[in-house]
C-alpha cells in the first residue's frame, strides 16, 4: 500500500518522516530538480513544535530556531498596544519557534534522508494530473512519465496541479491589495532577544521578529516584513518566494519608524536582499478529497500570513493524516477522516485572517480609534478585551494553551501500521 506526496516542502516532509514513523511505503516527488533553502523566516507555533518534538526533532529545531518568548502590536508611532508571553513562557509544554523557512526544510530533509534514505524521493518530478481506478492512483509527471501508487497526498503549494485539476475554473489566487517585502537584516535585538513584534495598521505595518540569538554585540539575524496596502484592482506580478525588490519602493513609507527600540529604516536598508511577496489566498474549498486522492498544506488551505499559522497547519496535516490512517488504514476512509477533523478549522482561519479576525486585527481598531497615538492604551480599549481578541484566534487555530495542553498526542509513541 504506498501512498504517493506531491511536493517536498514543510508539508510533503512532514508527512514523509510521519509515514515512515508509521511504517508506510510512501515515495515524494518534487517539482525542482535540487532543494535548496528557499525563503525567509516564519514562526511555529507550539501545536505544531509539539508535533515536531514527537518525531524525535526537539534537538534539530532547536539548532536552527529562536524560542519565541513574546508577541507584541505598536502603533505607528511606536506605541504599545498589547504584549503577551508565548510558547512556554504562556504557559504552553510545547516552544513557539522562529526560524528560517529554508532552515526548517533542510532540517526536514536531511532529517528523512536519513532514516529513510534516498530513495523516497524523487526530485524533477513535476506533478500534471492524475487519473484513479479500482487499482489506486496514476500520477503524471512531466516529459511523459507516470507513477502508481494506492494514495496521493497533494502537498504541491499554492499553485498545486492537483488542486487544479479538483476545481479546473478556480483561476488564479486572490491577491488582496497588499504587497509584502521580506528580508533578513543582521541588527540589534530588541525586548530581550525572542520576542515578535507586529507595528503599523492595515495599510502600512511592519513585522520583525529574530530568527538567531543575539551575539556578544548584542546583534542577531532578524527576519522583517514591510507591508503596504495598493488598489487590489491595479495589476501586480505573479506571486514568488524569490523575486528581489527594490527597497526605494517602500523605504520612503517608513522613514519616521525611528522608535527607541527598533531602527525600522536602519533595518530595511541594512538586509542584503529583499523578496517582493503579494499577499494572496484562495477561497476554501468545500471539499478536498476525489476518491484516493487529497490535498494537505497550502495546496488544500492558501491563507493570509497573519497569525503565523501556514507552516504550523501543514504540519498539523501531516501527522492528523498519519493518525487517521493509523485509524482507518490506507485508504480513502482516513483520507475523509483527515478532512472531516481538519477542514473546518481551516476553513474558519481562512476567513477569519480575511476578515481582520487575527491577532494583528488590534492594529486597525487602534488606528481608526486615535490614529495610533495615545498616552494610556486602555483608555482606547481595555485592556480585557485585548486579552480576548487574542484568546479567540488561539483558539479558532486550535493552539489556545489549556485544550492544546491536555489534548492527547496525534500520534502514539511507538505505533506502526502493520
């Protein structure tokens, strides 16, 4: 029974290492011919680090990430509007983590190449299509080649064919207005070293936060992206992970982000690259399943980056596919078990994040209220319902700390399917 992964990025790996925990006969195939640490930083939160540390990846994820200890929001003068702990300092048995996209992938890989080997993957293996029968999944691939298995699991991003071929009139993503540019700058650390900040409002913010810990200069690699607001009706160029920008695009907009604890232009002009990134998603799917076939990560779940939840729900994927075939068996049962348990909540994050629903929604409520400035920020809104705001999204994301605490692991320890 093999159960064929389209993709190996977060999501496709992950699943990898989870179907070889388990046991299963699995084989990726990757569109590009060799991987390569692509991207920039992004955040795990601890729902997803759990899931990680139960694949035996505590003392990898640690080597190349930063245990995020605080989330905060400022106004565009610089302000604070609300900090909170989080990871372990919340309360949580599990880290938030930051680190380098790239970064976390190699970690993936290598860590599959070594207890799987080299075989269970092949790269240059562009997915087109498939086509099911009676005896399992046809997978083609570019220059005419196909593979067979029992199970396909489509992890091929935001662009994926097989999605394509489920809903052949969806067209392009939906682009929303905002462009971001992202970079890594080495600059000073700032509150302590781990901490994430969110600055500005909707139509010009800035997130920060340090994908290394700080050095004896008190410097560390700190991961930023500038975001601004355009006519979503003017036309922009195709979405990529690695197009440089040119930073004389946007400087200009934040050149009074000189507050006393983060040099916002030191640090745009500081990065020795910068990727031009527009903000897009899709609409949610009613179904992801067609037959032996599904969809996981941002092939099945393209959301706005606002709550730094992307990363974390692919993984999340992985191991509940793995468990409800664990379940069900290798089968299209487990693949409709997968769904059933996941695509509400996906569902819900997707227009929740479009609606101004996540946690970086404070900032907006601050700027329409008092223009970001203020002396005492619970004299513009109290301080409970901060709290609250913050509470919800944690648990529409299923990570709120005491359910995610007492929730019995996805998969059991030793389990493997005979």
């Amino acid at each position: 029974m093999t159960v064929m992964i389209t993709g190996a990025g977060i999501a496709g790996l992950t699943l990898g290492l989870t179907l070889h925990e388990l046991g299963v006969p699995f084989h990726i195939y990757e569109a590009t011919e060799t991987l390569k640490p692509m991207g920039v930083g992004i955040n795990l939160q601890p729902n997803a680090v759990r899931e990680l540390f139960d694949l035996g990846l505590e003392a990898e994820l640690s080597a190349i990430g930063v245990r995020t200890r605080q989330l905060g929001f400022y106004s565009k003068l610089g302000k604070t509007i609300w900090e909170e702990p989080r990871g372990e300092a919340a309360g949580y048995r599990w880290p938030q983590f930051s680190v380098h996209r790239g970064a976390l992938q190699m970690m993936l890989y290598h860590a599959l190449l070594q207890r799987a080997g080299s075989s269970v993957l092949t790269t240059g293996a562009r997915a087109t299509s498939y086509d099911t029968s009676d005896q399992g999944v046809c997978l083609h691939l570019e220059n005419s080649r196909t593979a067979r298995g029992d199970l396909l699991i489509a992890a091929d991003g935001i662009h994926s064919a097989i999605r394509a071929q489920m809903y052949p009139d969806e067209g392009a993503p939906i682009w929303n207005g905002r462009i971001l540019w992202r970079a890594t700058t080495r600059a000073p650390a700032f509150h302590g070293g781990a901490a994430m900040v969110m600055i500005g409002h909707d139509q010009l913010r800035l997130v920060a936060y340090p994908i290394s810990t700080p050095e004896a200069d008190a410097t560390a690699t700190i991961n930023w992206i500038a975001e601004k607001q355009f006519d979503p009706s003017a036309p922009w160029k195709r979405e990529s992970w690695n197009r440089a920008a040119d930073i004389s695009d946007f400087l200009s907009d934040f050149a009074s982000w000189h507050f006393d604890w983060i040099d916002v232009p030191a640090l745009i002009k500081g990065a020795e690259t910068v990727y031009e990134y527009p903000m897009v998603d899709r609409d949610p799917l009613p179904r992801w399943q067609d037959g032996p076939v599904s969809l996981m990560g941002d092939a099945a779940h393209p959301t706005y980056p606002v709550g730094s939840n992307g990363a974390s729900q692919a993984i999340v994927d992985a191991r509940i596919i793995g468990a409800q075939m664990l379940a069900h068996g290798i089968n299209p049962q487990a693949l409709n078990a997968y769904e059933a348990a996941v695509r509400p909540v996906t569902t819900t994050v997707a227009l929740a994040n479009r609606a101004g629903g996540g946690p970086d929604g404070v900032l907006q409520q601050v700027e329409n209220l008092c223009g970001g400035d203020f002396s005492n920020i619970g004299d513009v809104i109290p301080q409970a319902d901060l709290a609250a705001h913050a509470a919800k999204y944690k648990s529409i994301a299923g990570f709120s700390i005491e359910e995610l605490n007492a929730r019995p692991r996805t998969i059991p320890a030793g389990t493997r399917i005979n």
